[in-house]
C-alpha cells in the first residue's frame, strides 16, 4: 500500500477513492489490519499535544526581582526577557510527530517488503498403467513411461530448469540458452539447452538416448564426472553404477523409443531381444524357451496391439501361447526350424 495513502488515511485527508483503497487492502489479511493499528498509535502517540508548559516568563519574573533586592544599589540596565514563543513549540512537535509517522511507515514497508515468502512445494506427476504427458512451466514436453514419476519447481525461477526423474522418459526440451534444463536420475545428470532424448533410469543402470541436440551425460561422483560424455543424434551411452562410470554405446537401441512412438523394428533381431523390447513397449511379462532365444525375426510393427504381434510370432516359428496368472505369458516351441 502506497505510503502517502495511509498517512492521508490516518490524517483524515484522504479522497473517496483513496480511503476505499485503503479499507479494501485493510480487507485482505489481519497482517494488513494489525500493521495499520499500530501506524495508527505511532501517529496518535506522535500528534498528542505536549504537556502544558510551565509559564518560563513568569519564574524569570521571579528570579530576576530576587536578583533586584540582593544586588548592589547601583543601576544596570535591565536585560531584555524574550518569552518562548508557543507558536515555534508547537511545531518542533508537529515536526517530531511527521518524523514519527514516516519512520512508522518506512517499518510498514520493509514488513511487507521483507515478509517470509511461503515456500511454494514442487510439483511431482506420476504415470500409472500407460506413458502420460506433461507439459512443464517453460514449454518443454516430457513423456512419462508407465510407472515413472518427474518432480520439478512450479516455475523455474533459478538458474537451472532442474527436474528430477525416477523411472523412464523421453524430453522435448524448450531451447533457453540462458537458463540450461538439467535431469537428475539417480546418481547421473543430464544437461541441455534443448534438444529431444530419452532418459532411462528404471535401473540403477541409467541410459541416455539422444534423438535431436547435443547432451551432456555425467555422474555425480568425481569419478563419474570425470566420464561424462557429449551425445548427438542417434548417439547413446551408459551409466555403470557397479563401475561409477559412463560407456558410450556402439549402436542406439533401435527400439528405445518404442513405449511412446509405438513402432518396432526387428532386423534380424534374436528373439529374446524381441521379448525384451515387447516386455518394455507394452509393459508386459513375456517369458521365452531357451531353445528360442536366437531366433531371428526382421519386421516392422505400427501401433499394433500385443496380441496382433504375439500371433504374427506364433505363425512365423508355430509356436505356443500359453497365459497364466498375473499377467504371465509364456512363449512355447522347439526351435526356429519347426
């Protein structure tokens, strides 16, 4: 509340417009009521007309025909009395009073100024059954893999765009070159301006996947920084917690992506990584023959549904389906020439 207001307020001057202002900020909070009363006794203690003054003019009268009957007979010239002037009191008082008021207020506004702020909590998003979006306070997209969960400030107001992610997800990062966008995932960092790449961090294993951009991929240790790596496109690497320490990859998995694309590719790919890749796109609980596992499969599938992919399986290699409880599903057959 503008200063001016309130001392035309408590002086009884203020216009309409301006003592409504008042009274709707005295509204909002008891805060706003209880610093205004004590403005208010400030300026009544203050504006309080001093004592009534002793009458100086008179006890100089005094003194001075008590000075006249013991002093020498002798004539002297009498030394004029100037009495103090009421007036000149009265406004060294006014003048103390203003100071009072303006020191009052000046307390008012470094209160308001410098309240406590409430702390604002972060905001946590967690995916259930299914990949979800999120849409952060920059612009950035992230999306969730099935039961991750990302934690980051309800606005990024420092000087980092810092989010902490537990489980998986892929980033399409909002470019701020002033303000870079920083992934914490176990003990691994993540630092970009912005690009798009995904985050696995469902281990204590944790890989990066660039798809556009440059990344820096480091660990928290003094070891593990030591080992960071730059990744662009297409590029890959991981953290080896055992090791405390980040690898590069050969080749990016070609199906990292697939829980939020949904395509799969398979280029003469072993079945038991086919099973890997179905068990994390789909989050299932696909179990395989260990007469099956080098099998290879070359396909492509588009959004297409478990069991439309399961049956292709079954056909190619006349294998066996069999479901159990909890979701299990096991893959039966006796080799890739059957």
């Amino acid at each position: 509340m503008d200063e001016q207001r309130l001392s035309n307020f408590l002086a009884g001057e203020a216009s309409e417009a301006e003592a409504a202002a008042v009274r709707a900020w005295l509204a909002e909070s008891v805060a706003n009521r209880r610093d205004l009363d004590r403005l208010r006794r400030i300026w009544e203690a203050a504006a309080t007309p001093p004592p009534r003054p002793v009458d100086v003019d008179a006890a100089w009268q005094r003194v001075r025909g008590r000075m006249q009957t013991t002093a020498p007979t002798e004539t002297r010239p009498e030394t004029p009395v100037v009495p103090l002037n009421s007036a000149r009191r009265w406004t060294v008082w006014r003048v103390a009073a203003s100071v009072a008021v303006l020191l009052g207020l000046g307390w008012l506004g470094y209160r308001l100024a410098f309240q406590p702020v409430p702390a604002v909590p972060p905001v946590e998003v967690a995916a259930g059954n299914a990949p979800r979006e999120v849409t952060l306070p920059d612009g950035s997209r992230v999306t969730l893999n099935r039961a991750s969960r990302l934690r980051y400030a309800a606005e990024f107001g420092g000087e980092t765009r810092l989010v902490a992610l537990t489980g998986e997800a892929f980033f399409d990062v909002k470019r701020n070159a002033a303000k870079p966008f920083v992934i914490e995932a176990r003990n691994t960092e993540v630092r970009v301006l912005g690009t798009s790449f995904n985050v696995n961090a469902a281990t204590p294993d944790v890989t990066v996947t660039v798809a556009t951009g440059t990344v820096r991929f480091s660990g928290k240790t003094e070891k593990a920084r030591h080992s960071g790596v730059i990744l662009t496109k297409a590029e890959t690497a991981t953290f080896r917690a055992a090791a405390d320490t980040i690898l590069k990859g050969n080749r990016p998995n070609p199906n990292a992506l697939a829980y939020k694309t949904r395509v799969l590719l398979f280029e003469n790919t072993p079945l038991s990584e086919v099973v890997e890749a179905l068990n994390h796109t789909y989050g299932a609980n696909l179990t395989l023959a260990r007469a099956l596992r080098t099998c290879p499969l070359t396909a492509t599938f588009d959004n297409e549904p478990l069991d439309t992919i399961l049956g292709v399986l079954a056909d190619t290699y006349r294998l066996r389906i069999e479901r159990g409880p909890n979701g299990r599903i096991a893959i039966e057959g006796e080799g890739c020439g059957q």
